[in-house]
C-alpha cells in the first residue's frame, strides 16, 4: 500500500489557495435572500444577473492567488477565466445549494429557484448536477481545488500554450488526489467521481446562452462584463 503523503509545498499551495477561494466569495446572502422573499420573474433575473457579475469580479481576483497564473501569457490568463466562467459560476451555485441548512430551508430554496423563471428543460440537468456536488459532502479544501481545477483547462478555446497550462493544472491534481485518498481513505473512487462532476459542469454550461434567453422575462438585460463572459447580445 503506498504511502501518500502530502510534502511541504503542496501544503502551502493548497494553504494559499483555500485562503484566496474563502476570501474571494460574494456574501452567500443570494440563498437567504431566496429564502426570505418570493421574487418575480424580473426580480430573479436580475438578481442573477447582479450576482453572476460580482461572482465574475471575485473570480478574477480570486485566479491571480492561483500559483502561477499570472506568470501565463495574458491572452491566455484572460482565454481561462473567459473559458471557466459559466462553469465557475455554475459550481458555486452547486455549493450554495448544498450547504448544509435547517430543515426544510433546501426544499424553499430549491422551490424558489424552480419558480425564478428558468425555463422547464433545464431544471433537471441543474438540479442532477447541484445534488450530484452535494452528495460528495467536499470540504472546503476541495471546493478550492475543484474550482481550481476547472479554471486551468488547458482545452479552452483560444489558449495557445496548452502544456504552460497543464503543468499548473497537473500541480492541482496531484495534490488533490493525494487530498482525496487521504481525506476519503474508504472510498478510493472518490478522486474519479470529483472529476467527473466536471464533466457533468461542462455538458450543463454548454446550454448556458439558452439557458439565459429562455428566462421567462420580457427583456433580457445584461451587464457589459456579463456580455462579453456568457457570449449574449
Ligand atoms: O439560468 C441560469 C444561468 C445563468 C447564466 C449562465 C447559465 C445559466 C442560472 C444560473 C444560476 C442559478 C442558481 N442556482 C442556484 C443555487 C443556489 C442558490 C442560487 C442559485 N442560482 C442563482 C444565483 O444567484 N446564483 C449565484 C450563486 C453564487 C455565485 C453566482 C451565481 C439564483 C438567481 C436568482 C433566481 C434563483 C437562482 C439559476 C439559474
């Protein structure tokens, strides 16, 4: 039985890491509002709209403390937040929604979201996907490196150095597998299933621009930042 053990530095990096992802986060009060009022249609969107543009904002800070990203080339730095956005934001709904609340507070909200004005087709895949995060109960440890992890796909469009990409991302990996037999020593598939939920994340941001334009709204309005991230108007 090998003996995974997690050295010095990667210590550090995931320490640099978690702090950025905990100190990057727009206030959770986006499910406490839900929980709090009914809001029409409109109101929803626009509150989407208001808390995906500073989820944006906080990403970008939040990318600059990953080791290494600022020292890939700028078009390139910009091709990843760009590429990992929708999924970005998409993982963090995921964890607002899985968070542990009181009882019956999960059904309200998840009820809320249902009712905001998304259309019908996509509630299934949206809410297979938040509960499929949720089952995995990650710490806070892997929330940070999933998120990571997802920010450093060297396959997005535009990049041109995939393997300066790699390299970072591969760093990520290494130590979130070692995270993952250690943290979950009873499950050994447990590190596969993390990645697969990235798989799930890409198929269900493929149908974000329908996702968007199918709100039940009279006029979808959109942030320039949002604009230039979701590819709508
Ligand atoms: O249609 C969507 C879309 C938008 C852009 C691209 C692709 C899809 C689309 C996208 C997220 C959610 C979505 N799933 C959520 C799960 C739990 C809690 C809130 C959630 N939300 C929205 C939200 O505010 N998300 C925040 C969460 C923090 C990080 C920034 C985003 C609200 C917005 C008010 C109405 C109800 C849902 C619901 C729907």
């Amino acid at each position: 039985k090998e003996k995974v053990e997690i050295t010095k530095e990667q210590q550090a990096l995931v320490k640099v890491v978690v702090e950025a992802y905990n100190r990057h986060q727009i206030p959770q009060d986006v499910a406490k509002k839900l929980l709090q009022d009914q809001y029409s249609a409109e109101e929803n969107f626009l509150l989407l709209t208001e808390m995906a543009t500073s989820q944006v904002q906080v990403l970008v800070e939040f990318t600059k403390n990953i080791p290494g990203f600022l020292s890939l080339d700028r078009e390139d730095q910009i091709a990843l937040l760009k590429g990992s956005a929708v999924e970005a934001m998409f993982l963090r709904s995921a964890q607002v929604f899985s968070k542990k609340m009181p009882n019956g507070h999960t059904e309200v909200l998840e009820e809320r979201i249902r009712k905001s004005g998304i259309s019908e087709e996509f509630m299934t895949p949206m809410f297979n996907f938040y509960k499929s995060i949720g089952e995995l109960h990650m710490v806070e440890e892997e929330q940070a490196l999933l998120t990571t992890i997802t920010i450093l796909t060297p396959d997005r469009p535009y990049v041109k150095d995939q393997q300066a990409v790699e390299r970072l991302q591969e760093t990520i990996l290494d130590v979130l597998r070692k995270m993952c037999v250690l943290q979950h020593p009873q499950d050994p598939q447990y590190f596969a299933r993390l990645l697969g939920r990235l798989t799930e994340l890409r198929t269900l941001s493929h149908y974000h621009a329908e996702m968007l334009t199918s709100w039940r709204v009279n006029d979808h309005k959109f942030t320039p930042l949002l604009c230039e991230i979701w590819d709508v108007q």
